[in-house]
C-alpha cells in the first residue's frame, strides 16, 4: 500500500496490493495522493507523541523522520491524534513495543475507521 505524496504535478500513482483492501487503509493512501502527509512526522509532533526509535524496523525508520521545514503545510491545523494519516502505537515494531507513544495518556492514535474531524477541514481548506 503506497502512493507518492500528490498535489506536485503530473500523474499520480496509488498502489493497493495484497492486504490493502481494506477501507481505511484506501482511505489513508487516497490522502496521500491528495497531498497529505503523515500526522507523526510533522514538525511540532515532539510536543505530542514520542517516538521510540529502538522499537522501530530498521528499515522503517524513515516512516518516523519529521519532514523538513517548510515541507508541510499543516493549514494551520492542530496535531490530530484521530487523523487517519497517523500511524498506530505499534507501527513496524521489530519487537512487539510501542513505537509511537502519545504524550496525552488519553489520546488513541492510528483508527482507520473513517476521517477525523480535522482531516474533513483540511480537506475542505485545500480543496
């Protein structure tokens, strides 16, 4: 399950393979390809999550790099746990832990059960 992210010009592709067939996994490819990016590797995300890089596939790991500055555009939205652009406690672990932990005790994180509110306003704000 993959797709570039969109809005840069020229075709764009989406892949979704075996065990993409789910809705909320199409979900979160289609705002990729809308020009989103994920929710834990923006600029301010320190001051939300924690990242525990020695849970984390080697390989992986540049599924967690914060982009660059000036990169994203978060169209002046709040950091969204609910997004559907935001990974889960336990993405690629290479040992069974967390590799992304909320600072807020309450916050669940990773739902591909539909857009979040804030992802319905980004969406609306860029298109």
């Amino acid at each position: 399950c993959w797709s570039p992210i969109g809005r840069s010009g020229g075709q764009q592709k989406l892949s979704l393979g075996t065990y993409c067939d789910r809705k909320g996994t199409a979900m979160h490819e289609l705002m990729h390809t809308l020009g989103f990016f994920h929710e834990q590797s923006r600029r301010d995300r320190d001051n939300y999550i924690t990242i525990h890089w020695d849970n984390i596939q080697s390989d992986k790991q540049f599924n967690f790099q914060k982009y660059e500055h000036g990169k994203v555009d978060t169209l002046g939205a709040p950091y969204d746990y609910g997004s559907i652009m935001h990974y889960p406690m336990f993405a690629f672990s290479s040992n069974g832990r967390a590799t992304i932990v909320p600072k807020d005790p309450t916050a669940s994180i990773g739902q591909r059960r539909g857009f979040s509110k804030v992802d319905l306003q980004q969406l609306n704000k860029l298109y």
